[in-house]
C-alpha cells in the first residue's frame, strides 16, 4: 500500500469508524484507492508544472515540478472521495441541533398563540414533521400547565423523536456527500 493509501486508511480509521468497519477487505480496498490517487496526481502533475522554460536551469526545473507535485496531491486530496468528512457521532449532534429547550420554547410559545396572547403562526402538523412527535403529544404539551414537567414525565415519545431525528439527519448528510 503506498503513503496515499495509508492516509487515506488513517483518515478512515480515526474519522469513519463505522464505514471502515463496513468495508469487507479494507487492505485491499486502500490499496487501490492508494493507486488510484497515484494515477491522478501523476496525470495532473505535467499539466500544472507546464512547459519547459526557456533557459530554466535544473534546480528551477527541479522546484517547478515540485511545486507541481505538492499542488497536484492538494488538490487530489481535497476533491478525493476516499478522504469524507467526518461522521458525525449523536453527542456532536446533540450539542448542535435544537433539543429539549427548544420544544420547551415552543411549547410555551404555542401557549401563548393559542390564548391569543402572541400573533405568532406555530403550526402542530409543522412540529410534528419538524420534532419527529406525533401531534397530540405536541397539543398536550403546549395546553400542559408546565411543558417543562410535561416533557419530564413522558420521556419514551421525546427519546424516539430524538432517535428519529438523529436517524434523519444521518441519512440526510448521507446524502449531502
């Protein structure tokens, strides 16, 4: 396997532990994404150093094409397929996307619509496809007199719509790449 495929494998192991562990033969698989992106960055070095120039003298030459060489891997490995990014793990995700707080917000903000106190145009059908909940969940803890206590003591619903909503997102950023 040559360097390109080892750090493509390092890249794998530490940042996609579960499509690593997915891949039947993962030797076999670097050492031909390693060639592969040999091939490319051989193919495209020529094409960024240029011509020979005119009087240029060897070490000119020498760091031209090394120029050439260092730019050709940049570029292969930044538009690479076998360097993704990251995957994200449910505790990232869960620092970085709306939780409890924010259906707690919006609970309260839904009282406050429905008594008429807010002109404000929250819809239980949107929630519902947004929070992944089904909508009575969501009707019972906007007319709760504290949804904060409403949500603590029905934590099976919030644990699905948590799980369902990471499950989206996953297949979502799928997707994406």
């Amino acid at each position: 396997m040559n360097t390109y495929g080892a750090r493509a494998m390092r890249h794998w192991r530490q940042n996609l532990p579960n499509a690593y562990r997915e891949l039947k033969d993962p030797e076999a698989y670097f050492t031909l994404a390693g060639e592969e992106m040999q091939a490319q960055i051989s193919d495209l070095i020529p094409k960024l150093a240029g011509p020979d120039l005119p009087g240029e003298d060897y070490q000119d030459k020498v760091a031209r094409l090394s120029r050439a060489r260092a730019s050709a891997e940049e570029l292969m490995l930044a538009d690479s397929e076998f360097f993704p990014p990251p995957e994200a793990t449910r505790q990232e995700w869960e620092q970085t996307s709306p939780q409890e707080d924010a259906l707690i917000d919006w609970a309260w903000r839904m009282q406050a619509q429905l008594e008429d106190l807010s002109d404000t145009s929250l819809d239980f059908d949107q929630a519902a496809a947004d929070w992944m909940l089904p909508r009575d969940y969501l009707e019972q803890i906007a007319t709760a007199s504290s949804p904060w206590e409403f949500w603590k003591a029905n934590p099976s619903a919030w644990e699905a719509s948590a799980q369902a909503r990471w499950e989206r997102y996953l297949n979502e950023d799928a997707t994406d790449r």
